[in-house]
C-alpha cells in the first residue's frame, strides 16, 4: 500500500515573492543548458504565518515485517503559482527542530500538479524521490511540510510554509533473514530427508506480483537444470520423481509486473533408498511326466504280484 498526503500551501500575499524588493536577486538572464538560478542561503526558521504546532492529520504508514522498512509515502501538495521548484522537510517533531530531511531547493517532475515520494527502502535514482537512501523508523510519528522556492518566472523566492502534515510508520516484528528478498517456506533450506515424490515448493511473496519463475536444479551453479517453469503464485509442485540421497537447489525471482533479482539459492536432499523386499523362496519344481509313468508301473506291478500271491493260497 502506497500511502498518500496531501498539503495544502499557505498563500499570502497572492504570488509576490516574501523577500523585499531592494533584497530579492536580480533573476539571471536565460541560458541554453537549463541551469537554475543559484539558491538563496538557507533559512530554517520558521515564517510566522506558518503553523508547526498543530497538524491537520495523522496518516498511519505500513511497515514491511521482514525488512522493517516503512513502505512508500507519496507526497503531494497545491501548485504555488505555478512555482518550479519547491523545499520539502522531514522532522520528528512538529515544530522542525529534529529534521531528518531538507531537499532545499527541488524541482517536483510537474508543475501543474507537484508531487514526490519518500521510497520504501534501499537505493532509490529516479527525480522524483526525496532522498536517495530510505531510512525511516518503525513505530515513529514524522511531519512534513513544503514551500515554493523558485517561481515559474525563474525568481528565487521562498514562500510561507504549508500546513503541517503527519504520518506515522506501523511497527515492525524483530526478524533476522540469512538472504534478502524471497525466502523459501518449504522445504526449508538445507532440510534433509525430503521425499522423492511429490515434491513441492512454497516461498514467501513479493509485494504486488503476479508471476514467478521457478527454477530446480542438480547443482549450486544451476546449470543442469531440472524444471524451469512460470507460475502466478507462491507455490510450485513438481510431477517427476527425484533420485534418492541426492541433493537439489532450486530459486525464484519475480516476473511480473516488475522482475526482481534472483533469490538466494536454496537446497535440500532427498531421502535414501527403502530397503530391499525379503527375498522369496524359491517355488519347488512340478514332478515331471516321466515320473508318474514310474509310478504307475510300480502301482500295476505291486497289484499284479498281491494279485498272483493271492490265488496261490487258495490253491
């Protein structure tokens, strides 16, 4: 979620700049490289038709659980007459003496509608963001305010300040991550004992994506490349059958809308073999045909002789 404030400028005076006009610069005459004219030297106090003591809201800001990084806070304000470029400051305390932010002179991408954003975390290159490195605390309420600094007419000038504006960072949860970015839910890395089949995959999710790619190799430099396949969740099942106490690695990176550096490589090892099944007794041969032939000549000859030794004795 990508939390949103609004200021609105304090205009007095209509668009006439606050300093004198024995004191105010001469502006410098137009150049064919777009420089801007230099700044005036910087004055923090605070003009006495500003506000710093009261503030109008406070914004509540989500915090990222696993990295503790405050998620990213777009500022906007009201166009100052048409003014190019503006100052925007950060500060612990409504009153501005714990600034942990002052752009000093900047100029917002529009001037119709101006706008900037403090990023969610790391390196941040684009115009349009207040800082280059993110650094906010979790469970801390911050104010913000802004004020024109140059006209349109390219006049160095400084503004009364804006309203006092507020938002404050969610609290985070105290996590100790061995990689950054997507980490692997199951198996766990380094599990051992894993079956051979199924086998399935589960990562932890990247803000806002939609698709994965998924990769399961043989080896840690994932160049004998089992399975390669896109998915639109967290979650991958392999339907082949794995080689028993071997070992595997396997990592994700985001597609889309936006893709992401690869994971760290993780890897498990599959169960051993299952022992082998007893082994049968051997079945006992069938009496060959030859044999009942013996036996039933032995039969009619023992017949014959009980037969024979019967009719002697009668005789």
């Amino acid at each position: 979620m990508i939390t949103c404030l609004i200021a609105s400028a304090v205009v007095v005076g209509g668009c006439t700049p606050t300093a004198p006009p024995e004191a105010a610069p001469t502006p410098p005459a137009p150049t064919d490289n777009n420089e801007t004219s230099a700044p005036l030297p910087e004055d923090d106090t605070p003009s006495p038709d500003a506000d710093t003591t009261e503030t109008s809201d406070d914004t509540p800001v989500g915090s990222d659980p696993v990295s503790g990084q405050s998620q990213e806070v777009d500022l906007r304000w009201e166009d100052f007459c048409m003014s190019s470029q503006y100052q925007v400051q950060i500060a612990k305390d409504p009153g501005f003496t714990m600034i942990v932010l002052d752009t000093g002179a900047f100029a917002p991408a529009s001037s119709d509608a101006p706008a900037a954003y403090y990023p969610a975390g790391g390196l941040a290159s684009s115009p349009s963001s207040l800082t280059r490195w993110a650094g906010l605390q979790s469970g801390q309420t911050y104010y913000w305010r802004v004020r024109a600094r140059q006209a349109a007419t390219g006049t160095v000038m400084r503004s009364p300040w804006s309203e006092v504006k507020a938002f404050t960072v969610g609290s985070g949860f105290p996590v100790s991550n061995p990689s950054y970015g997507i980490q692997s839910l199951s198996p766990n890395n380094g599990r051992s004992n894993c079956p051979v089949k199924p086998v399935s995959f589960t990562w932890s999710p990247l803000k806002d994506t939609t698709k994965y790619r998924f990769v399961l190799a043989e080896d840690a430099a994932m160049t004998r490349l089992i399975k390669e396949t896109e998915v639109t969740t967290t979650a991958y099942e392999y339907d082949g059958q794995l080689e028993y106490n071997q070992s595997y690695f396997w990592r994700v990176m985001a597609l889309e809308p936006v893709p992401s550096d690869w994971s760290a490589i993780f890897s498990f090892q599959t169960q051993s073999a299952p022992p082998a099944p007893p082994a049968q007794p051997e079945a006992q041969s069938e009496t060959p045909p030859w044999a009942w032939v013996v036996i039933a000549s032995g039969l009619a000859l023992l017949i014959g002789i009980t037969v024979l030794l019967f009719r002697t004795r009668r005789v």
